[in-house]
C-alpha cells in the first residue's frame, strides 16, 4: 500500500511576522525588521523537491480540513483555544504564550489544517487507505502544552492525531518517537500521567526548551516510565543518534508494543542547522526513517504516521526530508543528496564515550515499560 502525503498553500501561509530570527521586531530596542527564521522557504523547498524528483506522483494525496473543537479540546483548553483564535484575528497577529510563537492573522485556522489534516492522514492509515504517511505541516507542534503554544508551536498537532487514533479509531496504544533536536516537551507533558501514550524524544540536551528533556523525566503516576528523553550531547552526529535508536528506541517500541507510531519528523538535527548543533546528515535521517518504518512493519502492520515539526537550513533540510519520506514510501528517487561528499565526514564521527554514556543512562529506563498484548484488532 501507498504512502499518504498530507500539503496544503495555507500552511506556507502561516504568517511569522516581521522578526529578527526568532523574536518580533523591536527597533527601538534595536532588533531590526528582517524574516523569522520559521519561514515558509524550507518547507516550501521540501515540496518542490518532493514534487521535481517524481516522487510525489507515487504518494496518496489527502487534502486537510481544520480540525474539529471536539479534536482540539481532547489536547488543549478551551481558554487557550479561545486565545489562540483571539491572537489570530487581530489584524497583526499576535503570539501564543511564550513570545516565540508568532500568531499570524489566520493561523489560527491554518494550524487547525495542520491539526486536522494529520488527523485525516491517520484515519486514511486506519482504514488501509494508505500503510503510512507524512504531513509536511506548518505551524509545528511538539513544544505546545494543553494551555499555551511555546517555541513555534501553536496546536500540538501529533497530541490531537494521538487521542482521535485512540478515541475514534481503536488504537490503544500509541507511540510517539519525536527526532527533532528539541524535546518534544509538549507533546511529553500533555501524556506524562498517561501510560497508553508512550513519548520517545531525541534531542540536543539543554537546548529548547531550557531545562527540559533530561533523562529524568520519565512520566509520573500511571505514566511512569512511558515518557523516555534521551538528552545527546551537542556535536551528536550519525553514531550517537543510530546507538540511540538501538538501544533505547527501538527496544522500548518492542516492549510497549504499539498499535500506532507517529513521528515527529524535525529535521534541525542536521549538522548545519542554525537552531542546534548536532551532526546529522541526509543519510542519516534515512537511516533514522528505515529503523522506524522496520519497527511500524513488526510492531503494528506498517501503521506510521510524521508530522513535520522544525528544520531551518533551506537549502540541506529538503533532501533530509527527503530521504525520509523515501524510506516511508520505500522508494528511491535519482535524486541523491548532492551535499554528501561534504555532510558525510560531519555526521560520520564515532561514537564517543561521553554520548555512549548519555545513552546508557536512557537505556536503564526501557525495562520500566511493561511487555503488552497488542490490543489492535
Ligand atoms: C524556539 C525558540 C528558540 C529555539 C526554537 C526551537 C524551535 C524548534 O525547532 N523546535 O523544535
Ligand atoms: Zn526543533
């Protein structure tokens, strides 16, 4: 079966404002009008190489809808729901909650159809439409808590896709793998108590965000041991990530047995990304995509879905995406990643002591999930 593939305009036209980098425009305190670094040009750039290298011919469509109040409040409150709109509306936009998340006018409704098309994308998975898929989605998601957006993040797109897998489609039990550099914080508080949602996040330690990730935050109550973090130190490259996947990712997949695996697909973990600093190159993220895509083969009949989160570097971050999206189409493009001759010495570095010891520590963690009987049907 094919591969889904969630796009739509109105996610390029998600409004970021006039900022300098990551923060509004402030003349008077000296921050000169300029881009903010979330930008449609990336995922733009991902759309047209998806589309020039013949690869989008061989994906299944799905054409996004908002996402419903009754989908949203599943993850958020109706007060933040209810700012979110209001921010949206107002004739310059506004801001989510933390002042790094630029509300254009309209993107309230745009982060519905980033919210609902992965929605979508999950029910066409359900119902066989499809074997897995991928929504190269904006706004992001995975910073976003129930009451504020945070770091980019407006509506926590993978949370809403989670809860109507569990309470519309059957799935029981879902596993969220988050490999953006950052820590899929929101996504990891919105399922903390929660032992049905098994959170796996990957990231920079101590980058966004702050004091947010450590290997000790491990769920609470019910959820304890189904919130996994494995802080990498900066300069991680293909060897620490690929140790991490085996050691900590995939057993833990093994033992919760899941019914559904989403993916928060960033991509900023790529070594020339302006908002980390580890080393991943394309191959790397195929690699990454070909482990997740063997583990939703076993584990869960193929059942995958990604959600695209952050990735900076509009000229790199495409042919990681890329490469990805092949493993989950299980097809190779001509189009081979034309930076590899010099991605590959970046990424390729061994593994050394200080990120095997960092990924040990997440590995002790893994025997807290109980082994499972599938429920799926
Ligand atoms: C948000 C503000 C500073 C760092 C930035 C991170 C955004 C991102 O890609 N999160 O996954
Ligand atoms: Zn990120």
């Amino acid at each position: 079966m094919p591969t889904g593939y969630v796009h739509h305009p109105h996610y390029l036209w998600h409004d970021t404002g006039t900022s300098a980098g990551l923060i509004p425009a402030a003349p008077l305190a000296g921050v000169a009008p300029g881009a903010h670094i979330e930008s449609p040009d990336t995922t733009r750039r991902i759309h047209e190489l998806v589309h020039a290298c013949g690869l989008l011919r061989d994906l299944v469509p799905i054409e996004p809808r908002q996402a419903t109040m009754v989908e949203l409040l599943r993850v958020h409150t109706g007060a933040y729901v209810q700012h979110l709109q209001e921010q949206s509306d107002l004739r310059g936009g506004g801001d989510a909650g933390d002042g790094f998340s630029p509300v254009g006018r309209g993107s309230a409704e745009i982060a519905r159809l980033a919210a609902g098309g992965l929605v979508d994308l999950v029910t066409a998975v359900a119902e066989g439409d499809v074997t897995n898929g991928y929504a190269l989605l904006r706004p992001p998601g995975h910073h976003a808590t129930a009451d504020t957006g945070m770091g980019f993040c407006l509506i926590n797109n993978i949370a809403v896709a989670a809860r109507h897998a569990q309470e519309e489609l059957g799935f029981a039990r879902v596993a969220v793998v988050d490999v953006d550099v950052h820590h899929g914080n929101g996504t990891q508080a919105i399922f903390y108590t929660d032992p049905s949602v098994l959170t796996i996040s990957l990231h920079q330690a101590g980058c966004f965000p702050p004091d947010s990730g450590g290997v000790e935050e491990n769920g609470a109550g019910d959820g304890l041991g189904y919130a996994l973090n494995v802080p990498l130190p900066p300069g991680s490259g293909q060897a620490a990530y690929l140790h991490a996947m085996h050691q900590v990712v995939l057993p833990a997949l093994d033992r919760f047995t899941p019914d559904l695996i989403l993916v928060a697909a960033g991509f900023d973990g790529n070594a020339w990304d302006p908002l980390a600093r580890q080393m991943l190159c394309a191959d790397s993220y195929r690699q990454i995509g070909r482990l997740l895509v063997d583990a939703a083969d076993r584990l869960c009949h193929g059942r995958l879905v990604a959600a695209h989160e952050g990735g900076y570097n509009p000229w790199y971050v495409p042919h990681c995406a890329l490469a990805f999206l092949e493993e989950l189409a299980g097809i190779t493009t001509p189009v081979t990643d034309p930076y590899a001759a010099i991605a590959e010495p970046y990424a390729s570095g061994p593994l050394l002591p200080h990120q095997r010891e960092a990924i040990d520590e997440a590995a002790y963690l893994v025997d807290r999930i109980a082994t499972a009987t599938n429920t799926a049907a």
